[in-house]
C-alpha cells in the first residue's frame, strides 16, 4: 500500500550518475514516501502523462516529480522536494534558496546533457562515497530505534 504522503520520481535509471543520487536519498526515505519510476526502462508507458503534455524525452531531460496532490515539479524542483521528503531539510532548503536555486536552474541542463560524461568520470563513485555515509546513518537511526531511543533529528 502506497504512502498517502509519498511522492514518484521518474528518473533515468540507465545514468549510474542519476541512479546513484536517487538510491542515496532513498536510503533516507525512513517514512517510504517515494516511489521511484525508471523512465528509461524499455517497458516504460508515457501514455498517462499524455493530457499534460509529458512524454518519456522530458522525463529522460529532467527529473519529474509527482507529489500526492498530482502536482509536476521538474528539475531543480524536483531535488528540493526529493530532499524535503528524504528528511534531508537543510540540502532542501539549498536547492530551494533564492541565490542558489537560479544558478542550479542554469547549471542542471547541462549536468543532463552531460550526466553519462559525469558517470565515467567518476561522479557515481563520489556519490558512492555519501551512500556509505547514508546507509551507515540509516543503521544507526535503526539500531537506536530498536533500543527505543528512536528520534528523527533534521538531518544534514
């Protein structure tokens, strides 16, 4: 049963780049609130997104988020919900900060235009680097849980 709450991302799992971020903040969805959707898979239907205008190109162009309301939030958007949802607050409130956020905006078609050229280089392997970190929070937040010391702090 899905999360009343949760929200989808369409994302390019075919990126290591891309799928290495998604998978990071994943390891951070302690309530499950996302759903995560491989718009690159060959088995991939657009056709539900058709009356708004949104093919799978888009989709493989730029994060798409759909929150519980059905609402679109594409792009640099898309991370800051992603972040807020993964209890990450203050990496959403850099996404989201008015200094910040349209200097992303102008750098992210680029990062996607290149995010392949990115994976090679060793991007994915940076990534890794904060996969480790988060799963190793992920454990702790756990292991206190179970010791019934469990407290959610706002996390980075």
């Amino acid at each position: 049963m899905t999360n009343p709450d949760s929200i989808t991302v369409y994302y390019d799992a075919s990126c290591a780049f891309c799928s290495q971020e998604i998978n990071n903040l994943k390891l951070y969805d302690d309530k499950e609130e996302m759903v995560l959707v491989d718009c690159s898979a060959a088995d991939f239907d657009e056709c539900p997104f058709a009356a708004e205008g949104i093919t799978q190109q888009d989709m493989m162009n730029a994060l798409h988020v759909m929150d519980s309301k059905g609402q679109w939030h594409i792009g640099v958007e898309a991370f800051e919900i992603m972040y807020r949802k993964a209890g990450l607050k203050r990496m959403a409130a850099m996404w989201g900060h008015p200094l910040i956020k349209p200097v992303a905006q102008k750098i992210y078609p680029w990062i996607v235009r290149n995010r392949y050229l990115l994976s090679k280089i060793g991007m994915v392997q940076i990534l890794g680097l904060w996969g480790k970190v988060a799963a190793r929070d992920a454990e702790k937040r756990a292991g206190r849980c179970k010791e019934g010391k469990c407290s959610i702090s706002q996390k980075l």
